[in-house]
C-alpha cells in the first residue's frame, strides 16, 4: 500500500483525465482511482491521501455539479489548479472505416464534448463509466 503522505486521490480508473492531471501536476505521488467524487473526498478525510485533483469546470460541458453541492459541507479546500487540455480521439478496430461506423462508445461528457462530430457522422452514442 502507498504512503498516504505521497498519495493524491482522484475521482475515476486508472487513465481517467484526473489521472492525467494527477501525473502532469505530481508526478512524484501514487495516483489513488476514487469510484465517485464522495470517495475522492473521504480518502482526504480518512488519511488515505494527502491532496485529491477534482475536476471543478469543464470548458466545453461547464462546471461540475457533483463538486459544487459537495464542496461546501465537506471541511475541504482548494490549494491549487490545474488546466488539462483534452483532445478526444475517434478509434476503431483494424480495418474499420468511418462509413462502416454505426455506434461510439465513450463516457457521457466525452460524447457530449464530441457531439457535434458524432451528429455529423450520424453515429449513435453509447455511453460507458470512466
């Protein structure tokens, strides 16, 4: 197990875009995947972690609701920020062609960033957790 001391929680699986943060911003600590944000929170609480990276906002899909009702109540407080610049990616398997496409599977925010796209291609979207 982690030294908590060098531990930063995160809310998502391991290569969530929190993750990602984790790794840009503190590189030097052991990212700790959170099932929900409540999680992410209680690991701070309970001494699992040192700091959490929580997505407040959202440049495309705006802020966070989950955060901001939890936030408050919670006896936490931002340290820091952090931007993420995230590019999303259409991937298929070999051979496969964008005319052959008929369904993209993805977590609900990355297809409403990409939903634009998806519109165009007249591709329906499914949705999958992190």
């Amino acid at each position: 197990m982690s030294d908590p001391e060098n531990t930063i929680a995160f809310q998502g699986a391991s290569g969530a875009y929190s993750d990602m943060a984790c790794r840009d911003v503190f590189p030097e600590m052991s990212p700790l995947p959170c099932l929900a944000f409540a999680d992410a929170f209680a690991a701070l609480r309970d001494g699992r972690a040192r700091l959490a990276m929580i997505p407040i906002e959202n440049s495309v899909a705006g802020r966070v609701a989950d955060i901001h009702h939890l936030l408050p109540s919670s006896g936490l407080h931002i340290v820091g920020e952090h931007f993420l610049r995230v590019n999303h990616h259409l991937l298929g398997v070999e051979g496969a062609t964008i005319e052959d496409l008929t369904h993209v599977h993805s977590h609900i925010h990355a297809l409403n960033q990409c939903r634009m796209l998806i519109r165009e291609l007249g591709i329906i979207p499914v949705e999958h957790a992190d």
